[in-house]
C-alpha cells in the first residue's frame, strides 16, 4: 500500500517570511540613502548660512554653468557682510556672483534675485556707456566713478563705485571686484556746504558795496577836499618860501596819489561801471588799469552781446577776473595777457591766457608767507554756483590759461 507523503505546511510560510526580509532591506537601503541626501542638503544649507560657499550654480539655456568663487573664508564673508557699502564680484561681462546684503538694500532688489543677473539692470544707459570703455584699460590699481544706481521701485541713489580687476581667469569665475559706496549724504553736505559758501559770498559782496560807496561818497570826496586846500596853499607860498612851497607841492602830489589809489580800491571791490554799462566796459577798463600798474600788456577781445547778462553773471566772472589778473600779478612774471569774452551755445566764456612761467596743475603753488595762494578753489567756487565750471590749462614755462564758462538764461540766449 502506497503511504502519501504529508505536505511540508512550513515551505509558503518560510517563502513569505524571505520576501518581507528582502522588501524590508530594500526600504532601509532607501531610508539609509534618503538620510545621506538630507545630511547633505543640510550641510549645503549650512554652508550657505555660514558664508563657505565655493560656487554658484546658474541656469541658462545652454544648461547648469558652474561659477567658482575662490578665496571665499567665512571670516572675509562675514567682514563683506557687516560693512556699510555694497560689495559685489562679477564676471568678465558684468554678471553678479556674488553681492552682500548692503547692496541688496541700495537697489531694493531681494538678495537671491541679484545672483546671476547683470549689474548693468542697476545703471543708465549713459554711465554703461562711460563704464564699458574704463573696464577694458583697467590697470591692477584700479579705478573709481560716480554713477546714479536705478534701484528696483524706479528711485535713484548717487554711488561711487570702486572696481578693482581680479586676477585673469575663465569666464565661469570672479574677474572683477566692486565695492559701492552710497553718496546721498555726501551730496546733501556738498549742497549744503555750497548755499552756505554762496550766501558767505553774498554778504561779502554786500559789505564790499557798502566799503566801495563809503570810500568814495565820504573818505575820496574828503580826500579831494583837503588835495585843493593843499593846492591854495602851495600857490599861495612864493618863491622865496622854497623849502616850505616844494614841502607843500610835494604833499599836494601824496595826496593827488592817495586819492587815487582809495578810487582804485573802491572799484575793485565794486566798480560803479559794472552796474552802469555793463561786463565788456568794467572789463576794458580793468585791463587798462592793470596794464598801466603792472607794465604788464593786456589784450582785450570781447564779442558785443545783443543782451545785458544777468548781474549775478556779470559779477562771477569780473571776480573770476579780478582773481586772474591777481594770480599773473603775483606768480606769471608775464608779459603779456589776452582777455576773450565770447558766447559759445548757451555759454558764456570768459578766458584768461598769459606767457608767463606757468605752473603744474597738479601742484599749484602754496600759500606762503606774503603771497598768497593761487585761489583757484574760489574761482571755481563762483563758477559752479552759477551752473559753471572753470577749467586751468598750464604747464611749467608754457604759461597759464583759466577758461570760466557760465550758462545763459534762456531768454539771454535767445536775445543773443
């Protein structure tokens, strides 16, 4: 009789319990790799936080590009982060790799925008203009410029930008290094030192009005008065009063000479003249005077304006003149000094050239015991308060030449 073999009941269950230890192996290996994955990413998110970032991944349409940023310590992270100016790296074609939170906040742009997008989004078209030509000849010293930062909400911020070249590389790292420096509070203390400086000229030239009009009303008139009570008396003296009589005309001719020279000083600090007939005539006749004190030629061309210029016009560039004329004086040992006054556009243009020793730019010649200095600062001063600029051209042995150029009102313009 044939015994049938019993069925082995263990075989299903032991083939269910090898799958469950291969599913459950397979899900550790997962969480295992799931959990490397995340220990990582924290790492990168720490890294992130703590400034150790090496790179800076970009996408574009030629896919991922890689952008090393050597060099980059936490601890000169967090000094770039703390400063109070912007600080920027950028690529060879102005693209940002990085940029501080400073930064950030000038443009109104939030930090993770900036990254991979061009500086230039942040500059007019005009300063990009002046900027792209700088970067190509930029030496290792670098270079600084003023430009007006567009900032995300359309306002606009003054800078300075202070860009450096970084060592020569691939396009993929750091070629340049700026730093930007917000100039909205220098501005207003420029603006604010600059009405201070007009109004102290304004009081000046209000008080050189008062001296002139008391100098020759009262001080020139006595003069006069006691010149013919000296010219009674020498008359009046025979010859046989010798020692006496030329004692008499010699202080008739002192006081002839005194006279003189209190009138001089009255126009100088304001020529009746100026206000009477205008800039050409004040300016022939200090030419004049000036030639005929110093020895000193002057030549005098001036173009004949349809128009009076307006006072305060006017006035600037016979100070501008006054303060020319004083330097050659001084310091030119010139011989000869031509005086141009002509219209150019919607500028007047007065210039002052001399063949005296001339001097460096750069190094104009101090203040020194006696003399005084060459107040170039205050020719300027008046000049840019009226919309202007004076500009000196000389050289040692080549002379001087100061140019003051002054804009017209519209009106002078057009009547001219």
């Amino acid at each position: 009789m044939r015994t049938a073999r019993p069925q082995d009941s263990s075989r299903p269950a032991l083939t269910r319990l090898r799958s469950r230890s291969h599913f459950g192996a397979a899900k550790a290996r997962e969480v295992a790799e799931l959990r490397a994955r995340l220990d990582e990413a924290e790492d990168t998110l720490r890294a992130i936080r703590t400034g150790e970032v090496d790179a800076v991944v970009v996408a574009g349409k030629q896919g991922p590009r890689v952008f090393t940023l050597e060099g980059a310590e936490h601890a000169y992270r967090v000094l770039i982060e703390s400063m109070h100016e912007g600080a920027l790296t950028l690529t060879a074609d102005m693209m940002v790799l990085y940029a501080n939170k400073c930064f950030a906040n000038m443009v109104k742009c939030p930090l993770e925008q900036m990254m991979g997008n061009s500086i230039r989004c942040f500059l007019s078209a005009e300063d990009q203009a002046t900027l792209q030509p700088l970067l190509k000849r930029a030496d290792k010293a670098g270079f600084k410029i003023q430009v007006l930062l567009k900032a995300s909400d359309g306002s606009q911020m003054p800078a300075q930008l202070s860009i450096r070249p970084l060592a020569k590389c691939d396009l993929n790292r750091a070629a340049i290094g700026m730093v930007v420096t917000d100039l909205t509070e220098a501005r207003r203390n420029e603006e604010m030192l600059r009405a201070l400086s007009h109004r102290q000229v304004q009081a000046q030239e209000a008080e050189r009005g008062r001296v002139a009009l008391e100098l020759h009303d009262h001080i020139t008139q006595l003069l006069c008065a006691i010149l013919a009570r000296s010219r009674v008396l020498s008359d009046k003296l025979s010859a046989r009063d010798g020692p006496s009589k030329r004692e008499a005309m010699k202080l008739h001719e002192m006081l002839g000479q005194t006279a003189e020279e209190v009138e001089r000083i009255s126009r100088n600090l304001r020529p009746g003249v100026l206000d009477q007939l205008g800039l050409t005539a004040v300016l022939r006749d200090t030419g004049r005077e000036f030639s005929q004190r110093t020895g000193v030629s002057v030549e005098l061309a001036c173009v004949q304006l349809a128009a009076r210029l307006p006072p305060d016009i006017e006035l600037t560039l016979y100070r501008i003149l006054q303060e020319a004329l004083k330097n050659v004086e001084k310091h030119a040992r010139a011989r000869h000094v031509t005086v141009r006054l002509r219209q150019q556009d919607a500028f007047i243009q007065l210039t002052i050239k001399d063949d005296g020793i001339g001097f460096d730019p750069d190094h104009p010649p101090a203040r020194r015991k006696g003399m005084g200095g060459l107040d170039l600062f205050s020719m300027q001063e008046r000049a840019t308060y009226m919309g202007g600029a004076v500009k000196v051209k000389s050289a040692r042995g080549a002379g001087t030449e100061i140019v003051a150029s002054i804009p017209l009102s519209p009106k002078t313009a057009a009547a001219d």
